[in-house]
C-alpha cells in the first residue's frame, strides 16, 4: 500500500513537472501572439486616424473664402489632437497644395500646384503632389476642368511599434491623402490675412 501511494505522489511530481515544461514551451508563443495583436490592432487605429487627419484638414481648408499661413497654423495644431492618445509632432508631417486647372486640360497643360503649405511635424517629406508652379500629380483618373480648384492634404506618418522585434510588423511609413474641392470659391491664392480679420474687414467695409 505504502509502495502505491509513493508511486502515486512522484507520478503527481512528474505531471506537475510535465506541466511546467509544457507552460515553459508554450508561453514565449502565447506572449508573441498577444504583443502580434496589441501591434496590429495599433496599426490599424493609427492608420484610420491618420487618414481621418488628412481627410480633416483638407474640409477644414475648403470650407473657407479665403486661407492663410496663420489660419493654416491653427487648423493644424486643431487636427493634430484628432491623432491623440497617438504622437503627432514628432512622426509625422502634413503637405497641404492648392491645386488649380487654367484652360483646357491636355497632356501640355496639366493642373498646377498654386501653394503649398508645410508643417504639424518635424518628420520632413518631399510632396508626392508636386511643388508650386509644378504640374500636379493627381490619383488616376482625376481629372480637373478649366478653372477647377482643389486643396489636398497628404499626411506622412512614421508607425514604430511599441517592440521594435516584434515579429509581426516594425517601423512602417504611412502616407494618406484627402482632397476637398472649395466650397465658396476659389482658393489658389494664400491670403496675408488669416480669415477672421478678413470677415472684421468686410464688416467694417475697408
């Protein structure tokens, strides 16, 4: 009897032991595959928020009369904190052009970048628009009539995810544009006023 319950007690050892070794082989695999879903769902926030930023500042612009660097400077600090719980200042960097069509458009005469604005960011990027008195690269398909204004934004991001060997996903550029075309007239020039002492101008008839 005695000889049983001995046999009995190391067999219980030897499965707590098993168990150990199973839980030590496995549990690397589990913490990967929990960090893999933390950093994709992140991917996925982000990426949705930095479109949504791009697609923000673009109806901002297009909503105004007229636009300056000050008014520009707000929207962009204002847009910036739809990005939050996420850096911005610091990952990424906003390019917004004014886009206008003259004459008939032909492969000789293709809509030009009117201005471009940069900032909301220290990480610097070339425009994949064009630069001011350029032809603009347009998505496919996008064609502007004579006269036709539009502002685009393009928001470059730099993802880092929270372990750099994660083994799912690393450092990963992110580029979204949004493209609003004026709602109350033309927009190809920058104003040296901000908008708010264009209406008290307005208003005082000067």
């Amino acid at each position: 009897m005695r000889k049983h319950l001995t046999r009995c007690k190391e067999f219980r050892k030897a499965e707590d032991g098993l168990a150990y070794l199973e839980f030590a082989i496995t549990a690397p695999f589990l913490i990967a595959l929990l960090m893999g879903a933390v950093e994709i769902t992140r991917y996925i926030l982000v990426t949705q928020k930095v479109e949504k930023v791009a697609v923000t500042i673009a109806d901002v612009v297009s909503q105004g009369s007229t636009i300056s660097n000050s008014d520009l400077n707000n929207i962009i600090v204002a847009a910036a904190q739809v990005m939050q719980p996420y850096t911005f200042s610091s990952n990424a960097y906003v390019i917004i052009s004014s886009v206008k069509q003259t004459g008939t458009y032909t492969v000789s005469n293709p809509p030009k970048v009117s201005w471009q604005y940069k900032g909301g960011g220290t990480w610097a990027q070339n425009s994949q628009v064009g630069t001011p008195g350029t032809s603009a690269t347009l998505p496919s398909g996008m064609t502007l009539f004579d006269k036709d204004n539009i502002i685009v934004t393009e928001v470059f991001y730099n993802f880092q995810p929270i372990l750099s060997t994660n083994g799912v996903i690393g450092t990963t550029s992110l580029y979204k544009v949004g493209i609003f075309k004026p709602r109350l007239g033309d927009l190809s020039t920058l104003s040296a006023l901000p908008a708010f002492w264009q209406l008290q101008k307005g208003a005082l008839g000067s």
